[in-house]
C-alpha cells in the first residue's frame, strides 16, 4: 500500500466575484478556488478545501459581512468538495488527509464535512489562528473548525525540494513547502505527479498568472489586495521572487495559485 497519488483531479470548490469587478481592470471577473483531489492506494487526499458545506447552508454568515461584499461569493453546495469526491464516484470517508495551505476562511471552510481526516499544515499556521492578533481575526474563521479537526502541525525544515525547505506531509510525495507570507505559516504543497514532475499549489504566494512570470503582470486591484491581506511583506516578496526563478528554470514543475481562473481552467481537464 502506498500514498504515492495515482490520480489527481483539479476542482474548484469556491467561486468569487469581487466587487471591484465593476471597475474594469482592476480585478479579475472571477476567482476561482483551486483544490485538488489526490487518489492513493490508501485513501483520498485533498489540498485545500474551499467553502463546504456549512458555509453554503448559512448563506455565507459565517464569512462575515466585509468578505460577502467585497469578496462576492456564490456559494453553491455543487462545488464544495464534499459533492465534488461524491460526483467522482468516491466515498467522502475515503479522504483520509487534508493538506492546507493555510487557514484563511476561503481554505478552511470544507474541513467540517471530512471530520475523521487528518489536517496538516504549518505549525506556525496553526499557532496563527488559534491565537490570532487583532488584525488576524477575520480572516479566520473558527467556526470552520469548531468540530475538532485532527490537526497534524509540521514544523519548518526537513528537505530539500528544487531549492525549497519542505517537509513530508503524507507519504513521500506530497511535501508542505513553507511560504511565509500572506499569512504568517503559509505554505506551497508540492505533489508529484503520476505522469512525471511535479504540481506545486502555490496557495496564496500570489493571485494572478501574470504574479509568476518576469517582468510581473497583476491588475492594480488585485495587487492591492495582496498588500492589504498580507502577514510580512518581505517574507511575501522574497517567496515571490522566489517562485518566479522555479517557473522560469524547472519545466519539470506546474506552479499554479489558489485563486487564478486561468491557472485552473489550463489543468482542470489534464488527466495525470
Ligand atoms: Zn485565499
């Protein structure tokens, strides 16, 4: 038995419409949530988790006013995971992890409807939204784990991966790639992927393709927004840098973000 991912599913389990949409150019129409959905010879693996099921049958109260307007989303049950893993034909017991980018209230909200999973993730991530500091506390949403995830935190350190310190996260082959920034124990997942090479979820290390590529391309209000929401900014650029130098050199990596509607559609149908 291994947790070697034989099969990874892109799915989107958010969809946002900001309200700066109306400016043109400022935003991007949509956002999306990008998750993926690993299958192993032990069970499911998600990355990331989106808005589940709580979230949608509350009408988004729980997101709080400022992220419903601003933020816009439409919160539909088709697309939380949950309903994803049931329409692939999979039993939702059968997801076994979670590896998170981070917790912000867009990620986290799907953790409720896996209870039995385990949920890895930084530790400083962890340590950031049980203990938040003032300007920290809407961004979680700890009504999104009030039923008792079963945390599994993992310290910085370990190994090497393409010039990043990453830690195993489940099995060999899924690594949590610490990316300190947005939030203060953010973090890439690297998954290797069954046709070769590497996807790495970028989480929110940035927004927009145009982030990733050298010169650097991001609507105003988009590039705005990541200065507003971001934990340490030089953590937050020096990790940017940084991503531009692996999509530049490595062909043999996929880096893609949480929230570009571009990236996800480019991999929603690949079959690895
Ligand atoms: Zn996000």
């Amino acid at each position: 038995m291994s947790l070697t991912p034989t099969r990874i599913h892109h799915l989107t389990c958010a969809t946002l419409c900001p309200s700066l949409r109306r400016v043109p150019g400022l935003v991007p129409d949509q956002l999306v949530a990008h998750v993926l959905l690993l299958e192993t010879a032990e069970g499911l693996v998600l990355v990331d988790s989106g808005f589940g099921t709580d979230d949608v049958a509350q009408g988004g109260r729980r997101l709080g006013r400022a992220f419903v307007a601003g933020v816009g989303p439409r919160l539909d049950l088709a697309q939380t995971a949950l309903h994803q893993v049931r329409a692939l034909g999979h039993d939702p017991a059968d997801v076994r992890h979670v590896v998170l980018t981070h917790l912000d209230l867009d990620h986290a909200g799907g953790l409720a409807d896996f209870p039995d999973a385990q949920v890895h993730l930084h530790r400083a991530e962890l340590a950031a939204a049980l203990n938040p500091r003032l300007r920290e506390r809407q961004r979680y949403v700890a009504a999104q784990w009030e039923h008792g995830p079963r945390w599994q935190p993992h310290d910085a350190g370990g190994e090497d991966w393409c010039g990043f310190t990453a830690v195993r996260a489940v099995g060999d082959d899924v690594l949590l790639v610490p990316l300190p920034g947005h939030t203060r124990g953010h973090s890439g997942v690297a998954v290797r992927r069954p046709s070769g090479g590497w996807f790495l979820h970028a989480g929110d290390a940035y927004f927009f393709h145009g982030d990733k590529k050298r010169p650097r391309s991001c609507p105003p209000g988009l590039r705005s927004f990541q200065v507003m929401v971001q934990a340490d900014r030089t953590a937050r650029l020096v990790n940017l840098e940084r991503l531009q130098e692996l999509h530049a050199t490595r062909d043999d990596v996929t880096v893609f973000c949480a929230h570009d509607r571009a990236e996800f559609l480019a991999l929603e149908g690949v079959t690895d």
